[in-house]
C-alpha cells in the first residue's frame, strides 16, 4: 500500500507535465501572424486560413475526400476542429468535400455564399481580420475559380495562387 501512493504520485506529476509541455509547444508553434494556406485538392478549391488566436477557418473543400490529406499535411495531429467552412459554391469542385471533413474534424459553423442566403460580396468579421468574398468575375485564375480577400494588421491582400502558403 505504501509503494501505490509514490505511483500515482508519479503517474500524476507525468500527466501534469505533459499537459504543460503541450502547452509551451503549442504556443511557440502557433504562428504569430494570420497563415494562408492554398491546399492541393486536386481539381477543385481549397483554402485554409489559421490565425494567430487559434481561429481556423476553411474556405471550399475541394471535390471530394482528397481535402482529409490536405488538412492533415497543414493542420496539427491533434487538431480535430475547425472554426468556420465557408462555401462560395454549391458545385462538387468547392464543396463536394464537406462531407469528408466533417467526418474527421468537428466543424462549428458552416457557411455558404454563393447562393441567395449571402451573395458574393459578403465580409465575414473574426477576431482581428476579416474575409471578403469577392465576385469570381474580378479577377479569374481558371474557370469558376474564387476571389476572396484576406485583411487583418498583417499584410491584407487578394489570394488567388494555388499550392502555396502565403504569410
């Protein structure tokens, strides 16, 4: 009986300690300015937006379950949430892999544009910066592609590239 109480002493103190390093790692890995990420979804569309406040925001989910890939190369492992999915199309190439998302990762809100609920044109307000959608006709990379804009205390700017992380 005497040697249990050290055990679960020790087993306590492991956990404690583990928790708290988490923590330390999880706020020095986190970045400091809001990340943009275009994610290779094959021929669809697929953006990930993570703030410096922990927000993770996805906009389109490309055509099918290739998104599930994308997010795990982007996110980290213990990762299983995120903010806010905004859709700017109803088409399989934007949202046809919502489903697969929301099968791996818990999703607080979706919104859809595009349709007669929020046109495009519409300005989403997080924390510290904000998301416009911008009518697909201001500037076209490729056919049904979006334009959105990104603006915060960082650098705001229009992204429209595909497969890189612009900071």
């Amino acid at each position: 009986m005497a040697n249990e109480l050290p055990k679960k002493f020790y087993a306590l103190i492991l956990v404690i300690l583990l928790a708290a390093n988490v923590s330390v790692y999880r706020a020095i890995l986190a970045p400091s300015v809001l990340t943009v990420t275009v994610l290779e979804v094959g021929k669809g569309d697929a953006v990930l937006v993570q703030a410096p406040t922990h927000k993770t925001i996805l906009i389109d989910t490309g055509p099918d379950a290739s998104i599930l890939r994308a997010l795990g190369m982007t996110l980290p492992v213990w990762q299983r949430e995120i903010d806010t999915v905004i859709l700017t199309s109803s088409a399989a190439r934007g949202a046809g892999g919502l489903p697969a998302a929301q099968s791996r990762y818990r999703i607080s809100k979706i919104i859809r544009t595009g349709g007669a609920a929020a046109p495009y044109g519409s300005s989403f307000v997080f924390d510290n910066f904000s998301i416009e959608i911008l009518a697909p006709a201001t500037l076209q990379i490729s056919s049904g592609s979006s334009v959105f804009k990104v603006s915060s205390s960082t650098p705001a700017g229009v992204y429209t590239s595909y497969g890189k992380t612009i900071r």
